[in-house]
C-alpha cells in the first residue's frame, strides 16, 4: 500500500485533530535506519504542534514524514478514547507494514482502554489487529480481560477467553489465566474463578489472593481461609495484600483465635507490617472484640492514615464504646489529621448513641464549613443524630435541605419522628417515598409501624403491615411481628395478638413475649401474664425482664404474697433487676446517673437538692388537698 500527498482523508483527520479535536500530535524522532520501536519508546514522544494552534504550514511535512517512515503520527494512548480519535488510529493501522510496531502500538492504547474501562473500543482494537493480521503477545489479551473487568463485560469477556483457550496462552501464560480469573470475580462467579484456577497447572502468589479475595469478597470468608491455608501448604509466602485479604475474612468471622494466628503468620515470615496490614490488624481485632489489642496495635504503627483512625473510631463505636471512640477522635484532631466523610460518620453515630447534642452540632458546623455536602451517607448520620438527641426539628430541617436521599434518609427521619411521637409527619413523609421513585425497605416498616403503635392506629398499622408483603414484597419479620403484637396489646385486642403470633411463620423470640406481657401489664391480664411469662423464661431464662414485668402485674392485682414470691425467687438465682439510668449533658459533657448511683463527687449536694424538691412537691400537694 502506497500513500500519495493527495490522500486527503490522513490529512483532514489530522486537521480536525489539530483545529477541533485539541489532540497532540507527536512523532516518534528517530533516524530512518535501525529503527526498532518498542512500547517503551512511546513514551519519549516529543510534541510539535500545539493543541490550540492555528498554523498548519508543517502539516505536508508531517504527511510526507509519515510516507516515507511508513509509521504515523502517534496519539497518546490516554487521548485516543473518543470515537473520532478512535477510528482514525484504526484506519492508520490498517495501513502499517511494520508488525512489531503495530502490537506494541496496540499495547499501549489497550493498556489505557483497560484502566479507563472502555471495554468496547479495547475489543474492537482487538477485533482489528485479528482482522489486519497481527499476532497479539503475553500482553494483549491480559489487558483486552482487564478492560472487561473493570466494566463487567461478561459476555465479551467469554469470546477473548475463548481466543485464550485456542491459542493456548491461557494454559500457558500465567498471567492470562489471572487476569480471566480477575474479570469472574468482579462478575461475582465464585465458581467460574475456583474452576479457572483447578485447571491451571501455573499458580502464582497472584493466583492465589484473587481466588481468596474472590471467595472474602463474595461472603464466603470460610472458603477464603481454607484457600490461604492450602497456598501456605504449596510454600507460597503471602505478601502484605494476601495478609490483609485474609484478615478481612476473620474480621467478617468474628474469630479471634483464627484473627492471632494470621497476626501471628504475619510476625513469623516477616511480611512487610505497612499501614495496610495495620490497619486490617486493627479492624480485625475489634471486631473480634479485642479492643486492647487493636489499641497496642495502633499505637505501635509507625505510619497512620485517616484510614487508620477511623479503623479505631469506627470499630470502638462498633463494640459500644462510644466514648473511648470520641476520645481517639479528638486525639485524631490534635495531632491534625483531617477527618473524611467515615470518620464524621462514625463522629455522628457516638454522639448519637450518647445524647451529645453540642458535640453533634459541632460536627454540623464542620461539615458547613469545609463545605462538605451534607447528602447520603453524611446526611443520613445527621438525621439521626438530631432525632436521637431530641432536636427533631434540625432532624427534620436536614433531611429537606439534602439535595439527594434515599431509602436511609428517609427511614431516619420516620423513625426520628416516631420516636418523639409526631405519628402524622412520619406518615405523610412515607407517603412521598412512592412519589419519588424511592421504595421503602424493612427497617422503614419498623418505624412505621412503630408509629402507629404510639399513635394507637390499630387500622393504618394492618394496612402497612400488609401492604409489606402484597404491595412492596418485603417479607415481615420478627421485629415487624413484634411491632404489631405491641399495637394490637395496646389497643386491648390481646386475643388478635396471639392469633397473630400463632400464625407467625418463625418462633416467637424474646420481644414478642416481651410485647404480649406488656400488654398483659396495661390491661390486668393476670393469668395470661402468667403463661407468657413461662414461654419467655423458655427463651430468655437468664434475663430478669420476666420477672420484673410479672412482679408488676401481682402488684396491680393486689397479689402481694404472688409479687413478693417472684422477687425471692429472682434472689435465689442470684437475678439483679438492671437498674435505671439516665443521663445529661452539661458544657459538652455527659453525665450518667443509675439508680442509687453515688459516685459522682458532687452526689451529696444533688441528692439534699433532691429531697429539697421533694419537700416541695409534698408541701404542693397537701396545699392542694386543703383547698380542696
């Protein structure tokens, strides 16, 4: 094939690249003899015209440059995305005598396409060099696959193992087979992943962690282990991102025996503790439940990340210690690390759990102030934060103020506005979740039918308690079962109530007995009582909520002698009734106070005050009785 300076379909692209398309031109510089282009020369291209250009006056030069080399102008394997660019490289390859330049060429753009996920234009620069004659090497098809991982192509993925397979590099490459094993665990096929990776005889380190990661990621972290002892059996050395999968997978266990041996593998073969594997040594172990360890383990890292702290703040907040996580959050301040949007999250999530209402603020003004936009995830943990702090009118000031939100925003502030008993409003906001295209899930429905419990909406909480199953396809579970029982015993309708639990598809746990005798409790129902309280001792026989409720039901029954035989017996098994305990927030700080609580340095003067107010309340009283 031979080109003239008349071709003028080379030249016009290379005009509208230059005039519209913004494109950088480049050559490859180097003397017409001995020429031997590799993909790492496309790397030393010097650019000659400038995107914004005007002048054309070179661009014959180039043309005949082009003719004479037989090679083309070269795009940058990042530009070459959009179609136009595109097509052009395929009609100049069309065109090329030299094969090794072609492949490497190719290489090079597929290597782009693959990290950008543009899984159609790397397939059809595929399908061109197979058309055009070029042998693609160890290289093409490991990049071809990467680009239909990082879009799940499937199906295409299929044909280029299918090419792998015929040419024989999928058995022969280890690489190749990696990569094929890669796209099926993206894809989510466990099984396709485990059977790739049985028929290879070729098994590398990389190998081994896709199939464990393969089997972590996909919820199967039993699989994971047992595969990353069966890698140690084949002497193969984990490196630290095999560590830190496997980690990952006792963290999901909740096995700390297993979580200190792979620490342990990990002190013995000396691998690599960068701030990787401490952060994953961190996370496992406080979700194993060894906050001491996952302490020791933090403080001893040399090098933290945001990713470090939150390791700590979020897995203390996990295990209830919400103020041991404050504490590292303001130790995280002051040695300034800046905050992400988990760590503001976990912040929230605390000061939620605490009642810290200034300190949630605080978190507000944050967000405000580094303009961070408060929607999502963000935003969800401020309406709950608000809601369970008591301020549900910032709650609810939030939630309409997010530009996007989603099923979670819109069940924490129903739920907010059920728990402060604004059973309207919680309503009327489910009532819009269909109009925007959002569907309700099934913690939505707990707080709806919570609502209707407060509000003693017997009828609207049968229709929502319905509509879960016909209407939204949800599957009612036992908290929804113990949602209604609790609505049915409080509007009196105690025999639909255990019609209700009789008809459950699943036993009866604690809180549906635990509904059912409060119910008991409101309406006198003495000898029911009783028989609830047998089936939830069954259940919960080391709790002393049974016998509390029951003691309460004598009592309001006149049944001293019934009353005074369940408080005798719950001294016999050693039961201590958990006592009350409430709390307050005073100048940012929290102060909890249990019943008969008088450890706080300053009890004395709180309970002379405490009798002072009493003396009033009686003087009040037989004041009142007197003029009566």
């Amino acid at each position: 094939m031979q080109f003239t300076l008349s071709s003028t379909y080379p030249l016009e692209c290379l005009r509208l690249k230059i005039r519209h398309c913004k494109t950088t031109l480049s050559l490859m510089l180097t003397s017409y003899t001995n020429y031997r282009p590799t993909s790492t020369l496309i790397n030393h291209l010097n650019s000659i015209q400038s995107p914004k250009s005007q002048n054309l006056q070179n661009l014959p030069q180039i043309h005949a440059f082009v003719l004479k080399t037989k090679t083309f102008p070269l795009f940058s394997p990042k530009s070459i995305s959009s179609s136009e660019k595109f097509s052009y490289f395929c009609y100049i390859l069309r065109h090329l005598e030299n094969p090794d330049l072609s492949v490497d060429l190719c290489n090079a753009i597929l290597r782009s396409l693959s990290s950008n996920g543009n899984s159609l234009q790397a397939l059809s620069l595929f399908r061109e060099m197979l058309v055009n004659g070029f042998v693609p090497d160890n290289y093409t098809v490991p990049f071809v696959l990467k680009a239909c991982a990082r879009s799940q192509a499937m199906r295409e993925g299929v044909q280029i193992q299918s090419y792998a397979v015929k040419t024989g590099l999928l058995m022969s490459n280890v690489y190749v087979k990696n990569t094929l094993m890669r796209l099926y665990a993206v894809c989510g096929l466990v099984s396709s992943v485990r059977r790739v990776f049985d028929e290879s005889s070729q098994r590398d380190l990389v190998s081994w962690t896709t199939l464990i990661q393969c089997y972590v990621k996909m919820a199967f972290p039993k699989e994971g282990v047992a595969a990353f002892f069966e890698m140690c059996d084949a002497k193969l050395k984990a490196d630290e991102m095999t560590v830190v999968v496997v980690l990952s997978a006792c963290s999901k266990l909740g096995d700390l025996g297993l979580g200190r041996r792979i620490h342990d593998y990990v002190r013995d073969n000396r691998v690599t503790s960068d701030v990787f594997v401490g952060n994953a040594l961190v996370d496992m172990y406080l979700k194993c439940g060894d906050a001491g360890s996952a302490r020791k383990i933090f403080n001893d890292m040399p090098v933290r990340n945001v990713v470090s702290w939150n390791s700590l703040i979020s897995g203390l907040a996990h295990q209830g210690e919400f103020k041991g996580a404050l504490d590292v959050f303001r130790k995280m301040q002051s040695v300034g690390v800046k905050p992400d949007d988990v760590t503001l999250v976990c912040v929230l999530n605390s000061c939620a759990n605490l009642g810290l209402l200034e300190l949630g603020k605080w978190v507000h003004v944050y967000i405000d102030r580094n303009q961070i936009e408060a929607d999502r995830i963000i935003g969800n943990a401020l309406v709950d934060m608000y809601a369970k702090c008591g301020s549900i009118d910032r709650a609810c000031r939030v939630f309409e103020g997010m530009k996007r939100r989603d099923v979670y925003s819109y069940t924490a502030v129903i739920v907010g506005l059920a728990m402060h008993g604004d059973v309207l409003r919680a309503l009327d906001i489910f009532s819009e979740m269909p109009r925007v295209g959002i569907k309700p899930d099934e913690v939505t429905f707990i707080g709806v039918l919570t609502a209707c419990s407060h509000a003693g909406l017997v009828a609207e909480g049968k229709k929502y308690f319905n509509d879960m199953s016909c209407v939204h396809n949800l599957r009612p579970q036992t908290e929804h079962y113990g949602c209604m029982v609790d609505l049915l015993g409080r509007a009196g309708l105690i025999e639909e109530a255990e019609e209700l639990i009789s008809s459950m598809p699943m036993e009866p746990d604690a809180y549906i007995w635990g509904a059912l005798l409060g119910a008991c409790r409101i309406h006198g129902e003495v000898e029911l009582g009783e028989d609830v309280m047998e089936k939830l001792l069954e259940v919960e026989p080391e709790k002393d909520g049974a016998y509390v409720l029951m003691s309460n039901i004598y009592s309001s029954a006149n049944k001293w002698r019934d009353a005074v035989k369940l408080r005798k017996e719950m001294k016999e098994k050693k039961m201590k009734k958990t006592p009350g305990c409430s709390t307050i927030e005073l100048d940012g700080v929290v102060y909890e106070f249990r019943k008969g609580d008088k450890s706080h340095p300053r009890s004395n003067e709180m309970y002379e005050r405490l009798e002072e107010i009493t003396r009033h309340l009686r003087n009040h009283e037989h004041l009142a009785h007197s003029t009566l």
